[in-house]
C-alpha cells in the first residue's frame, strides 16, 4: 500500500468517525432542522425580494420572516387549544343536562325509531343496560373522562412545554440562519457531492419540484377538504364546528380514512339526534365532495408536479408517516422522488442501449 493510500484511509476514517459523532450530537435536532429546512425551502423567494426591497438587507428580511413564522406558529395553537378544552367542558355539560332531563328514558324509544330500525340495539339498550340501571352513570362517566383525558393531554402538553417550545424555536433559530446564510450553505453542498454537474443538477431540480409539489399537494388538499367539511357542519348545525374544521384539516393527508375520520362519526351523531336527512347529507356529501377533492387535488398537485406514480405516493405519504411522525408525511414523497431520480441517472449511465432496448422490447 503507497503512502498516498495509507494516508486515504486514514483521512476517510477519521472522517466517518467524525460524522458519526457529529450525527449523534445533532440527531435531538433532526427534525427541528427538517421542518426549518422545507419551510425555508419553499419561502425562499419571498426572502429573495423581500432582501431586494430592503436594498440588500438579508439580516433584516430573514428577521421580519422569522417573526412571522412565529406569529403564524403559536397563535392558531393556544387559540385551538384553549378553544378545544372549552368545548370539552360544554360538551360534558351537555351530558348531563341531557341525563337530568330524562334523555336515558327517551333513549329505547329513540332508538326504535332510529334509522333503519335499530332494533337490535333498542333491544340490547332495553333489556340489558336500563335494568341494569347503570347507563346514567355510564354516560356521566364517560363524559367526564373524555374532558378529563382532553384537560390531561393539555396539561401533558403543559408539562412538556419546555421541549415543544425548544423544538419550536430551534426550528425558528435554525430557519433565520437558513434565510441569512441558505443560499451559500447550499453551494458548498452542492460542490463537495461527488457527482457529474449534470446529474447534481437533475437531482437538486428533483429535490425542489418534488418538495414544492408535495407540500403545496398536502397543504392545499388538506384545507380545501377541511373547508368544505366545515362548511357542511356549519350549515347542519353541528356541534363545535371550528374544532372539527381544524380536526378535519389535520387528518386529511392521512391516506387511508382522511377526512372521513372526522365526518363519518359526525355523520353518525346526526343519524342518532335526527333528523335523519341531515346526517344522509353529511354523509353524501362527505363521499361526493369532501372525499373526491382528495383523489382529484392530489394526484393533479403532488403526482403530476412530484411525477410519482399514485401506489408509490400512497406507499411514500404512510411509510414516512409511520417512521418519521408528522414530517413523514412530507419526507416519504421526497425520498422516493429522489428514488426515482437515481433510479433513472442509473439507467442512462449503467445500462447499455441493447439492455434498454431489449427490456423495452419485453
């Protein structure tokens, strides 16, 4: 082994060891960065003119982006939040003013005159539960534990504050500085990646077509559909319509179930309180409309802009969601565009013109 070999090894050793240690020391970071490095991203040119108004100030547009950030960050939060435990101690209330008011004793005629003749639960309710005289206690009960929970998960939030608002401001911190010096950071990147010009090029591009596509697909899908749901709660006169509005929104890009795990039960409760049409309505329109902007929006905003197929989008938005949490939803799309990316410099540098055209042929 040449001296100038010995020396390779050692310096890439001691480099990977390095990495290693300096992946360990940022890894509480990761996902602080993560959400810093998409939001940055895709607000980048509102820095860049915003730096241009401000003749050149990047500092002064990167703090004026940055407050805003945390402006639009904590307000719908505390104001969801405080709505929310308000709506659970109504709710409760609502419980019991219901039980004092004889709903239990209403409950088996309800039932059998419920939609398509619940006779089998009036029957159960009847004979086995009322005689049982524990369903009042049952329903109080249940009520005060789900205000409970929703008041414990609060103060869960609470006592951990000091985490969230870590991460949050980390990722503020961390988007300043991807603001302030971005632009730079990226050149450097994108010079030490060992890789011809033009490939780095179609990767880099693939990286910000599918990112942009990805999100403004997420985002955009999620608060149409939300919209439109509320807009039906609002109109049957459902109960606490702003919390299910930002529930729906917050579950629409889940890919199996959606919206429809917020107006399926919503629909359910208006079958049960009556009248039955309001509850068939939510329900038509939850399947007509609501659930069709999901399988029109996305696949026009994400499949096409990302050019991922739908399986491996689906595959992508619940494979993320389940190793990576919340950003998953966004990190699985963008590691399989960059895929698919791969995928393709590979072919056009590795497989022959007699391979390509014979595997065509087949």
């Amino acid at each position: 082994m040449t001296r100038q070999q010995v020396f390779n090894v050692c310096f890439f050793s001691v480099l990977a060891i390095l990495l290693y240690q300096i992946a360990l020391m940022f890894r509480p970071f990761l996902f602080p960065v993560l959400w810093a490095l998409i939001l940055a991203h895709l607000t980048f040119p509102v820095h860049v003119r915003l730096s241009h108004w401000l003749r050149g100030r990047q500092t002064v547009s990167a703090t004026i982006l940055t407050s805003g950030a945390m402006v639009v960050g904590v307000v719908p939060i505390v104001l969801l939040g405080t709505l929310l435990v308000k709506e659970a101690v109504v709710a409760e209330q609502a419980v019991r003013q219901w039980v004092a008011s004889g709903g239990v004793q209403r409950l088996p005629e309800q039932l059998a005159k419920g939609p398509f003749g619940l006779s089998v639960l009036h029957e159960w309710v009847s004979r086995v539960v009322l005689k049982q005289g524990g369903l009042e206690e049952f329903l109080i009960s249940s009520a005060k534990a789900l205000s409970e929970f929703l008041v414990g998960e609060l103060s869960d939030l609470i006592r951990n504050v000091f985490m969230l608002v870590a991460d949050f401001f980390f990722m503020v911190f961390t988007l300043f500085f991807f603001f302030k010096d971005g632009k730079r950071w990226a050149s450097a990147v994108y010079d030490v990646i060992p890789l011809d010009a033009t490939h780095k090029r179609r990767i880099f591009d693939r990286l910000d077509q599918t990112i942009r596509a990805v999100v403004k697909g997420m985002f955009l899908t999620a608060i149409a559909q939300g919209l439109l749901a509320g807009a039906a709660y609002g109109v049957l006169g459902v109960p606490f319509p702003v919390v299910l509005t930002a529930l729906t929104i917050l579950v629409a890009p889940i890919p199996l179930g959606g919206t429809g795990l917020v107006w399926g039960p919503v629909a359910l409760y208006l079958l049960w309180v009556g009248p039955i049409g309001k509850g068939l309505v939510l329900i038509a329109w939850g399947i007509g409309v609501v659930s069709m902007v999901d399988h029109i929006l996305k696949p026009l905003l994400i499949g096409q802009g990302a050019q991922i197929p739908m399986l491996l989008l689906t595959f992508g938005v619940l494979g993320g969601l389940a190793l990576y949490g919340v950003i998953g939803l966004f990190l699985g799309p963008i590691l399989v565009g960059l895929l698919l990316t791969a995928i393709q410099i590979y072919r056009e540098e590795y497989h022959s013109p007699e391979e390509q055209r014979a595997a065509e042929s087949e």
